[in-house]
C-alpha cells in the first residue's frame, strides 16, 4: 500500500534530500528558495531542502546552503527518518542506480531525471519501489519543462493512445535547424553546440540518437503498457545528414528533423528514432533550436501537441520539483500504482520494427544509360511503389550524379532489403541515404 507523505499532519513541513547538485541540482534547491512560499501553497505546506549529498561538498556553489546540509555521505539521507523525499540528480547508470535501490529500500519516495537510468533499469527500480511502498516520479527524464509524463500517464488515461510522435533531443534539433539556417556543415555546428552549453563535450548519446530512443522506450511504456527494451528499439544519427541533403529536402517542400516515432498496431509496436523528413509549416517542421515537440493521438481527445524547452536548468529544475510537490500532496503514489506494473512480454523484441512510410532516397550514381531504370528495378521487386524522382547534375569532385527517389508508403522490412541491394550495386558511387517521410 502506497503511502501519503505526512498523512497525520498537514501542517509540518516536508524535509527533502538531494542527492548531486549539479547543474540540474543547483536549478531545483534554487526553484525551492526562490518559490518557497507559492510551493507552500501548492504542495500544502513548507518544503525544506534538508540534505544534499555531493561529491565535493567545499566545491563553491551558486546557492547557499549550510555547510552541515552539505555531505558526502547518503546516511545523512537514508538514516533520517524526517527526509522522505529525495530526488536523485545524478547522470550516468551507477552509482545512480545503486544510490537509487538503497533509498528505496530505506523508505525514501525518488525523483528522477535520468532516463538513461529509468529506461536501462526502469523495471528493477518500479519492483523494489512496489516492495518498500514507496513511489518514483519521472517527469524531468523526458522533454525537459514540457509536462508530457504527467499528460500520458494522468491526463489521458481515459484514452486508448495510438501513437507518439516527437523530438525529443534538444541538442539534435538545434545542431539541425543551425544547419538549416546558416548553411554550416555538421561538424562546425556541434562545435557551437559545445560552446553554448546544448551538447556535452562528448555528445555521442546525443547525435547518435541513444538520448530520444531512451525517453520513447519510456513513453512506451506509459502509452502502450509495455516496457520496451530500448536498446531494440531501431535508432539511426545525424551523421549521415549534410547541406546537399537538407538542401534537395528544402527544394520539395520538407525539413529534416530527428523525430522519435511509436505507434500501436494490432499485435506489433512500430518505434524508431532517427532523422525523418517533414512537411514545412507542421509543427515539428516549425521546432527549432533547442525545443522539444512532442504529439500523442489519443481515440477520444484526438491529436495533442506539446511544445517547450526540452533541457537546460531550469526547465528540467521546474520538471523536477513539479514532481517533489506531486510526491508530497500523493498524486504520484496514485500514478505510480499504474506506472510501475511493467509488463514484460518475452516476445516484444521480434514486433517492434520500424513501420511502414514513404521513404526519401539520396544515391549519387554512375552517370550512364540504363542506371536508372536498374534501380528502379531494384525497388520495384520489393514491391516499393516510385511517386517522383530527380536527377541533379554533379558538382566538381563528386563520384556521382546525385540523384533523389521519393516513394509511396512502404514496408520496413521491404526498405531494408532494398537498400542492402541498391548498396551492392556497381553504379552506386557511395553509401545511399535513406530517410522515412512524415506526411501527417
């Protein structure tokens, strides 16, 4: 049985603990300060930031706290009975995940930001959560500020939720609409992205797509009731994506974006992640910089677009302490009684695919009679449906004649064995590109 934090007595304040306090760390205990009085009134009385716990507890920090609130040992935490809440603010999968079991097994409700740590060991913590009575609230994992864990999770449960469609990576969208905007290469705008502070030093989980695939294992879980192994989810990077690319999707009418997709069918789950074309003028077209969009189709309300910063201090701090509060009044003792019953099927990992769509096609090809008509060839055997193609003419120092194929919508699996055999064939002049196209 689930319990409510100070039940007995409505008017005694509530202790907190943290544990890192880091950038996202230092943004909460200042929303907490900062706010104290408006969180009073939200949560029904006073939240206390109690103890943190730090690596480094002489390290300058750009709030004020008691050195005796400061240590570097969790005991602080899980030996005193008045903190019963923390929020765990630390990256990474350990010691997160070890910090993470002993809290709950001392009677402590978590909050969290990490993803990596939900969607890698989301079943492992939601069980020992369930055994001690205690709950784990997520919100800042996903988007950022935007409250889409609360939306799917609370707001829609009346709904039958079809699909999710989103991105979900600020670093990714802001490196592509730079690119877009400025006609600068891949490699110059990570550089930038590096230096404003939107991608770490190594970006890796960024631009190779393992951050969104992480949040939209876990939006799976709270659309479709069933945990999905992220790592078996298809995700592609941006690596692939340069000017002449962006620019030949402008010339139709599209952008390009990394879009995290899932969708529910009879008996399968269609998810992927990676770069994706979309039509100029919809709203993740319209997504730029450093923003997250996210679009859930629900059978009674319809489509639903949310929008907003998905990183940064204080949008992820605002996520975070939207939770601590929800912690304290019970509404996420309530959602976690649903949240936390994992339903693992032994069989997801052969369903989940990437669905049908048109596909956009970028090959650069020998410059001779009868290529096209091979190629097409080539596609027309799989069964995949040609709607326009264009033959643009060679640059100085390019191998091959670029050359753009847009199809009608097509399957996955069809798509894949296609582009094995077009890879092989000799009038190919270097790896094909191949993108799905969003028409909704």
């Amino acid at each position: 049985m689930m319990q409510t934090i100070g039940s007995d007595d409505m008017t005694q304040p509530v202790h907190i603990g943290l544990v890192g306090m880091g950038t996202v760390g230092t943004g909460v205990v200042r929303v907490l300060q900062n706010s104290a009085d408006h969180i009073a009134r939200q949560a029904g009385r006073p939240l206390i930031v109690e103890h943190v716990v730090v690596q480094d507890p002489k390290k300058p920090r750009s709030v004020e706290l008691s050195d005796k609130r400061l240590s570097s040992d969790l005991r602080n935490i899980t030996e005193n009975p008045a903190i019963s809440v923390v929020a765990v603010l630390l990256g990474g999968l350990e010691p997160a995940r070890t910090i993470s079991l002993e809290l709950l097994r001392s009677g402590k409700d978590l909050v969290t930001a990490n993803k990596a740590l939900v969607a890698e060991h989301g079943p492992e913590l939601f069980q020992a959560a369930r055994e001690a009575g205690r709950s784990i609230a997520f919100e800042a994992a996903i988007g950022g500020g935007i409250p889409i864990v609360a939306a799917v999770s609370e707001c829609l449960t009346g709904n039958r939720i079809s699909s999710i469609r989103g991105i979900l990576n600020g670093t990714s969208n802001f490196i592509l609409t730079k690119m877009e905007q400025e006609g600068s290469n891949y490699q110059d705008v990570l550089r930038l992205a590096q230096s404003e502070g939107y991608a770490e030093a190594d970006p890796t989980m960024d631009v190779d797509g393992t951050d969104a695939t992480q949040k939209l294992a876990i939006l799976a879980h709270l659309a479709f009731g069933q945990w999905v192994p992220w790592a078996s989810i298809p995700r592609f990077g941006l690596e692939t994506i340069d000017q002449e690319l962006l620019r030949f999707a402008d010339e139709l009418g599209w952008r390009i974006r990394v879009v995290a997709d899932a969708s529910r069918g009879v008996e399968t789950l269609s998810l992927r992640v990676g770069p994706a074309l979309v039509r100029k003028g919809t709203p993740l077209a319209e997504t730029q910089g450093a923003f997250n969009a996210v679009s859930v189709v629900g059978d009674a309300v319809g489509p639903l677009f949310f929008h907003g910063l998905g990183a940064g201090q204080m949008p992820t701090a605002s996520a975070v302490v939207a939770d601590i509060i929800g912690t304290v009044v019970g509404r996420s003792a309530i959602t976690f009684q649903q949240v936390g019953n994992v339903e693992n099927s032994e069989n997801v990992d052969s369903n989940i695919h990437g669905g049908p769509s048109p596909i956009f096609l970028r090959l650069h090809v020998a410059d001779t009679p009868g290529v096209l008509a091979d190629l097409t060839g080539i596609l027309g055997g799989e069964g995949i449906s040609i709607d326009s193609v264009i033959q643009h003419p060679a640059k100085n120092g390019q191998s091959g004649v670029p050359l753009i194929i847009m199809t009608h919508c097509c399957p996955a699996e069809a798509v894949d064995r296609a582009m094995n055999a077009l890879n092989k064939n000799p009038a190919v002049r270097s790896p094909i590109c191949c993108l799905p196209v969003i028409t909704e």
